[in-house]
C-alpha cells in the first residue's frame, strides 16, 4: 500500500486481500471498517463481452443468438412492458404502462425517462424518427381518453394537441413516415393525422367502422392499418382516402410490417401469419404452429430487410398446460417460421426490435428481456501476456497482474 495512513491510498495486490479501515477521533474514538480487493481483470471488447472473475478465467464474447438478459428497472413496472424502441445502435427506450427509461448502451443499464402523474398519460406504444425526436401513444386515465406524447430532445415530453374527436377514443399505434407528417389510430374508426411534427393532429375516416391495432407507413403516400376480423385499410394518397381491402381473413389482427409498398405481413390472434406481395390484392398464409397443442398470438412483427424477419408471440399448451412467449425466425422472405427455442419465455413477448449486424431485443411481462447477439467470425485478442491462446472467441486467461485485454 503506497500510504497506509491517507484516505486514497493505492494498492498494489498480487493476491485476494482483505484490507481493515480503523478510524478514531481525538478525543479516543474509534471505527473500523473492512474491504476485500479482489485480483481481477478487465475485457474491452465488442459487441457483448462476459468475464469469469478471479485470477483466472475464460474470457470471450457471447455466441450468436438470443438469450436472457436481466435488467434493473426503477420505479419497478407496475403492470407489463408496453414496448422497446432502438433509434440507433446504441440508445434505445422501453416503454411501460406508467414509465420511460432510456438506455446508452443497448438496453444493458436503463434510467427512467418519463413517469406519468396520477391520473395522467400513459406510455402504451413509441415511435422514434432518431435519438432525439420520439412520439408515444398514450392512454390518459383521467378522462379516459388517448393521448400523444413528443419529445424533440429525447429527455422532455410534451402532451400534443388532438383536435376534433368526441367522446371515447382510445390510440394503440402511431408512425411517422416523416419527421412532419404522422398518423395515429383513434379507435373506435378514426385515424388521426399531423402535418407539424405531431404539434397538432385532426381526424379522418379509416374506411371501415372496425376497430384497428396498428398502422404502417412503408412510404411517405402508401400506409395500411389492421384490426378487427381481419380488417386491413389502404391508403395511396397520404392519408387523405382510406379503402378497406378484401383480405379474406376473420383473425383479430394484432400488428403488420411492410418491407416496401406492395411486400408487407400481417399477423394476430393464431397460428398464421399473411403475406402479401401486391399491396393488398391477395394474402397469403403461413403457419408458424411449433406444436399442435399450442396456441399462439403475433404481438409484434419486425423485418431486418426483405429476407430476414421476426415474430414476437404468445402461446399457450394444454399438455402441460403452459403460458409464455417464443420468438420465429424466418430467413427466406415469410415463406417459412422457425421458432427460436433459446429465446422462450416464461412470459408473453409484446415487442421486439433487431437489425442489420446481428443485434435484437424482445419484452415481455414486467421484467423479461431477450438480447440477441451476433460475433465476429475472427477474434484476436491482446496482449497475449496470460494468454493460453491468442485467437478464438473464447480464450483462458491467467494474469499474473491486473491486465486489459482488448
């Protein structure tokens, strides 16, 4: 120990050392304190790294795929997640039925965002254009009316102003197609519209007295929404006009995706997912049933590109009776599901996020987080002082100092 009689003394340990803290006064009293200082080392590395502590160990990264991640939320939910938003690689924000926390460094550590009063606005559903300019769908349980919520610094929210609706309105979903122009379902029949950046949204039809659950937007003039048996709506001017098509389908329709303005999936209460490829005209389905005695809902649908997608689901079995969530992957455009068996849940799965390198999240239940990962195929690891072996995504360590490996 450099001083062993300053407050910040250094310690140099070539071992686990238990170190004890006396502390008097002038007049004869004392304290003592104690501390162990345990001889580790330290990993830098990317994506996602884990480390076995001691003096000695395996170092590497996480292997590909989904898994559990456990997470500290505060306030604690008080009901379950609501959904999960990534406007970049790195920050991203969970939505729950009362709160929002935010997180910069892909979802490992999270501080609250937003807390709604009581009665106030409740987070339900988010869209982000980037880090800074959000919007979320809420549910104000003081009139018991929708609501929208702004921020265009990621930190402050605002309450938009909704304009020309009577009586009980609830929103589920909005998007935006652009940072000006965005659209929000207004059940029972209504589709809300802005034109100033979500400032300020009026009404119009959605072209059928159905209620809906979601809406997409693959481009600035094309957007479709779904909801009751199997209703989808279409529109081709912006929002101005909206026609319901003729899908054939009776299912409650949860979610849809749209990879272009013709290509989208839609997806609900069962063990089927449709496809279309001609914006609408016809639907394809496709069944994503693991087991026979399961029973599944699609909550959320995500595609990375036009080949690789995701479904985020519940399901329930009668022998044994079970209730949780599963993921499905599929890699071929929709044209066939795999579920993902590294990535059941105990708990519904509501949302779920992925991209381009190989990252991903889904929630569900007040405290369940999937993390999905994607490693490189060559790894060098440096300096190669301790090193069994220098390359490989896991490799053993035995230090004979604290050392940083990269």
């Amino acid at each position: 120990m450099s001083n062993p009689s300053i407050q910040n003394p250094i310690a140099t340990i070539k071992s686990n050392t238990k170190y004890t803290l006396r502390a008097s006064s002038n007049n004869g009293c004392f304290d003592t304190a104690t501390t162990t200082i345990k001889l580790n080392f330290t990993v830098n590395a990317s994506p996602d790294i884990f480390l076995k502590c001691g003096n000695q160990g395996t170092i590497g990264i996480l292997e590909d795929g989904w898994s559990k991640q456990s997470i500290e939320l505060v306030p604690t939910p008080l009901n379950e997640l609501k959904d999960i938003a990534f406007p970049n690689g790195d920050t991203a924000y969970l939505i729950g039925d009362k709160y929002i926390w935010k997180s910069f460094d892909k979802g490992k550590t999270w501080i609250l965002n937003y807390s709604a009063t009581t009665p106030g606005h409740r987070p339900q559903k988010a869209y982000f254009r980037n880090t800074k300019l959000g919007f979320v769908a809420a549910f104000n349980d003081g009139p018991m009316l929708g609501s929208i919520l702004k921020t265009t610094n990621g930190t402050d929210w605002q309450v938009s102003t909704i304009s020309g609706m009577t009586g009980y309105y609830a929103i589920p979903s909005l998007f935006f197609p652009t940072d000006q122009v965005g659209f929000a379902i207004a059940n029972p029949n209504k589709i809300l519209k802005s034109t100033n950046g979500g400032n300020n949204w009026t009404p119009s039809s959605s072209g059928t007295t159905n209620s809906l659950s979601d809406i997409c937007f693959p481009s600035a003039t094309v957007g479709y929404a779904c909801g009751a048996s199997g209703t989808v709506v279409k529109t081709i001017d912006g929002g101005a006009n909206w026609i319901k098509l003729n899908t054939g389908i009776s299912n409650q329709l949860n979610r849809l995706f749209f990879i272009s303005n013709d290509t989208g999936f839609v997806g609900g209460n069962g063990d089927t997912i449709w496809r279309t490829h001609n914006g609408g005209i016809s639907w394809n389905p496709f069944k994503i049933n693991y087991h026979f005695q399961s029973n599944y809902e699609i909550k959320d649908i995500y595609f990375v590109n036009s080949t690789n997608g995701y479904l985020a689901t519940s399901f329930t079995t009668t022998i044994p009776m079970f209730y949780g969530g599963a993921i499905f992957e599929t890699t071929n455009g929709g044209l066939s599901w795999q579920r993902i068996m590294s990535a059941d849940s105990t708990t519904p799965l509501v949302a779920l996020f992925a991209n381009s390198s190989g990252f991903g999240n889904a929630i569900g239940g007040t405290n369940t987080f999937l993390i999905k990962n994607s490693s490189p195929n060559s790894l060098v690891w440096s300096p190669s002082i301790g090193l069994l072996q220098t390359e490989g995504k896991q490799v053993f360590a035995k230090p004979i100092q604290t050392t940083t490996y990269t």
